[in-house]
C-alpha cells in the first residue's frame, strides 16, 4: 500500500499567510491614513493662509469706507488722497512685534514685486521706496491677528488693466471710475474710483498666497435713485396745482442768494454744468415763488438777478417735474424714500419733546473725544425724526439730513451735502449770520398736522419762509458735495483672483 503524505504543518503555513494579508491591508491602511493625514493639513495650511490673505483684502476694503471707526479718514487722515493718483500707492503693514515689514524694498524680508509687474512696463510707474503705510488694526485689542503681512491699495488705469474700457482705441493712463448705474467702467469720474487692493500672507511654516480685489463705492439703493440722489435745482420746493408752495426769502439782505451754478471750491472734484436755481412741481408755483401766494412774497423785484443757475440773470424758478423722477412725486412715494434713508442713515435723532436742537448735533461733529465724527472727509446721513431747531447753532455740518418736521435756521449754521425736509415740509428762520448751505435743499409736505401721510397724489403746501431781516450767504448748488453727501452702502467688489507666486 502506498503511504499517505502527512498534513503536519499546514496550519502554519495558513497561519503565515493570513498574518503576511492582515499586513499588507494593515500597511495599506497606514499608508492611506497618512496621506490623508498630509491631504488634511495641506489643505488646513492652504485654507488657513487663503483666509489670512481674505481678512487683509477686507480689512484694506472696510478701513475704505469712510463711516466705518477704523477708517483711513479717521485712523490715518490724509493717507488715501481724493481721488488716489496713478502710480502711488499706500500700504496696510501687519508685522509680528518688532518685525521688519518693507514691502516697497525689493531687499526686505515680504518684497512686493508684483507692483512692477502690473505696473512699470504697462504704465511706466515703478513701486517708490519708500511708500505711504499704516498699520493693521488686527492687533489693536492685544490678540494677534490674522497672519498677512501687508495690504497695497492703489489706482488702476487702462493701461494697467491692457483693456481700452471706453473703446476709443487708446489706453490711456488716468484713474479708471465705477458707473453703478450702468455698471460700467470709465475714465471721465462716473461714480466712485475704482481701487486695486492687493493682500499677501505667509504662515509660519513657510506657505504663501497673494489675492486682489477691484473695489468701487456704490451709493445706498434708494427707491427712484439706483444710482444715488439727483436733483435739477439747488432748492428744490414740491407741491401741486391743488395746494402749491409758499416762498418767503429775506427782502433785505442784498446778498442773499440761491444759485444753481455749480460750485467750484471742492477739493479733488471736477463742477458739472449748472442746474435751475429754484425747482418747483406745476407751473403754477412758478408764479408763488417769483411773485408771492399761499403766504409767501415771492422774490422782490430788486434781488431777483440773485437767483440765478441755467438762467442768468435770474430769477431762474422753473417746474422741473419732468426732470424728477415720476414716481417720486406723491406723499406715498416721497415717503418711502424718506423711509429708506433712515434704514440707512449714521445717526436717527427721535427728541422726546417732539424738536431736536443744535446741542444734539454737536456730539456728532469731529473732535478730540470724537475722533470718528462728521466732518469734511467723514459726511454722515443724519435723520431727525421730529422738529429741528438750529438756533444758535454756529457749526458746519456734513452729509445728508433729513428733517421730518420744521427746520428752524439759524443762518451761523452751514451744512455741506444734502438738505431733505419731508414731513411736515416747513422750513423757517428770522435771525442773522453768515452760513449757507453748499448741496442741494429740498422741501415736500407729505404728511399732516397729526402726523398721518396725506393721501396721493397731492402734496401739501411746502413753505420756506425766512423773515425780511435774515441774513446768510444762502443755497449754492453743488454737484460735488451732493456725490460726497450720498448714503454709501459699502465697496463693491469687481473681481477677485489669486495671483500666483
């Protein structure tokens, strides 16, 4: 008989080869769990330097905006020029203690060698040395911040872009600006300058990213006014063939005056042509401003060359209804906007006792204890919900106000920008001074004694009566602290890329 093979040691052997599996699927697995260990934090690192370069974009982008508390107006006045010329531009610098950050030395640890790139051989502007710079405001509560190192915001052209934006068959070199009507670019100072805002950061295990924005200021969306606040007149009275305006001015002051010819003394802006002197809604207010009804005197006779703007000599008084929006022409309608411009308003003053006065203005002007207030560079879109008495109010004021119900001017006052009073549509004075308003004024009576919104589509009576002895310069139309007095939402953003290192 032949003799069977023996089995000892299979088990072995199958124990062997299911130990030699359980390792190779177990190295596999470790092998997996590492990359995805690397995977893990390549991404952590790339996500965490992204963000740094993003908080330095937007830190560049909300320090823009003039309202903001950290803003270049309030934080470095003068570091950002109006508008901001080509081939200068200033710096965010965020370095980590006593840190070297010098990005305008090519020698210097964080050089910023994409400036000539986009710049020197397209524009001729090469990256001075030294450049304006402040610091980041990451650091200012004592926590370190995110980990950027510096923020460059400077002016862009058509030539720093390679795109002929207006198709003249040129590219020239002049500041390119944001039509946020058409949303278009421009080179003839349509809407706000567009800014280049340029972010690197570096974390400390040596990763890197460099990201840009394009950023314009677009004003507040404001019912009628996509594009911001207009006006054809630099007084501007609504009423309608049923109810008609009031217009008193002083009758002996000589150098009292309403002009519509722009005007011209405002710092980095260029005056449009001249708007009417006084606006009104029918032709028959026409007549009540230049002749008097409804309780006012009209013009008199000897001061009417005065009122001048496209007509010249005066007295330019024209219904430019046609020129207003249509469907801002009712209580309902010019209510809504007044509705929108306290959503977006700085400041909404509600006096207990019904009537605000020049006291609770003065807080919100620039001053040593407040160095975010109102002034020149900073305009504010104020509200006073109620009456507002200006007597003995001997300071200039900024922005936009809208009064809801009677402004009482004292004539030591100025305000710069816009003048809204919707509501009760009553505006008086009697005393003497100096001030004047620079902007545009406009009066409109959509509510009644009792508060309640007249029914459409019939304003009340607006009146602006001053007395006979009032002094002030007056209302000078202009175009220039109209723009600058607009609600401003924020910077948009026109692009955004990563630029490669």
């Amino acid at each position: 008989m032949r003799k069977r093979r023996r089995e000892g040691g299979i088990a072995l052997l199958i124990s062997i080869f299911v130990l030699l599996l359980i390792s190779v699927v177990a190295i596999a697995l470790i092998v997996s769990s590492g990359t995805e260990t690397s995977l893990a934090g390549n991404y952590r690192t790339a996500t965490g330097v992204y963000y740094a370069a993003l908080a330095g974009l937007e830190e560049g982008r909300g320090r823009l905006l003039g309202k903001n508390s950290g803003s270049f107006n309030n934080t470095a006045p003068g570091l950002i020029p109006t508008p901001l010329p080509m081939g200068q531009p200033v710096y965010i610098i965020n370095p980590v203690g006593s840190e070297n950050v010098a990005p305008w030395d090519p020698s210097s640890t964080y050089p910023d060698t994409e400036f000539n790139l986009e710049f020197q051989i397209s524009t001729g502007y090469s990256l001075p040395n030294p450049s304006p710079r402040t610091n980041s405001l990451s650091t200012v509560a004592g926590v370190r911040g995110p980990l950027y190192k510096w923020v460059r915001i400077n002016a862009i052209s058509e030539k720093s872009l390679l795109l002929d934006v207006d198709a003249d068959g040129t590219k020239d070199n002049s500041p390119l600006y944001y039509d946020s009507a058409l949303s278009k670019l421009n080179t003839t100072q349509t809407g706000g300058q567009v800014f280049e805002i340029t972010s690197f950061a570096i974390l400390p295990n040596g990763s890197q990213k460099m990201l840009q924005y394009l950023v314009a200021l677009i004003p507040a969306k404001l019912p009628s006014f996509p594009s911001g606040l207009s006006f054809p007149a630099a007084l501007t009275i609504a009423g309608s063939s049923t109810n008609g305006v009031a217009f008193s001015p002083p009758t002996s002051n000589a150098s009292y005056y309403v002009s519509g010819v722009d005007l011209t003394t405002v710092p980095y802006c260029t005056a449009g042509p001249p708007v009417r002197a006084i606006g009104v809604f029918d032709g028959a207010d026409v007549t009540n401003v230049k002749s008097g009804g409804n309780g006012g005197t009209g013009i008199p006779l000897s001061r009417q060359t005065n009122y001048n703007g496209i007509v010249t000599p005066g007295p330019d008084v024209t219904d430019v209804s046609s020129l207003f929006p249509s469907n801002l022409q009712t209580p309902s309608q010019l209510d809504n906007l007044a509705q929108a411009i306290i959503a977006n308003a700085d400041v909404v003053i509600s006096p207990a006792g019904g009537t605000a006065y020049g006291s609770d203005l003065t807080p919100l002007l620039l001053s040593g204890s407040n160095p975010t207030g109102m002034a020149a560079a900073n305009p504010m879109t104020v509200v006073v919900n109620g009456n507002l008495d200006l007597d003995a109010w001997h300071n200039t004021g900024y922005g936009l106000l809208l009064v809801t119900g009677n402004l009482n001017y004292d004539p030591d006052a100025t305000w710069k920008g816009m003048v809204l009073v919707i509501g009760k549509g009553t505006v008086t004075g009697s005393k003497g001074g100096t001030g004047e308003f620079d902007g545009a004024f406009f009066v409109a009576k959509t509510r009644d004694s009792s508060g309640n919104l007249l029914p459409d589509p019939d304003l009340g009576t607006a009146y602006l009566l001053f007395g006979s002895n009032m002094g002030s310069v007056g209302i000078r139309y202009s175009s220039c602290w109209v723009k600058a007095a607009q609600p401003t939402s924020s910077f948009k953003i026109l692009s955004f890329h990563e630029l490669s290192q």
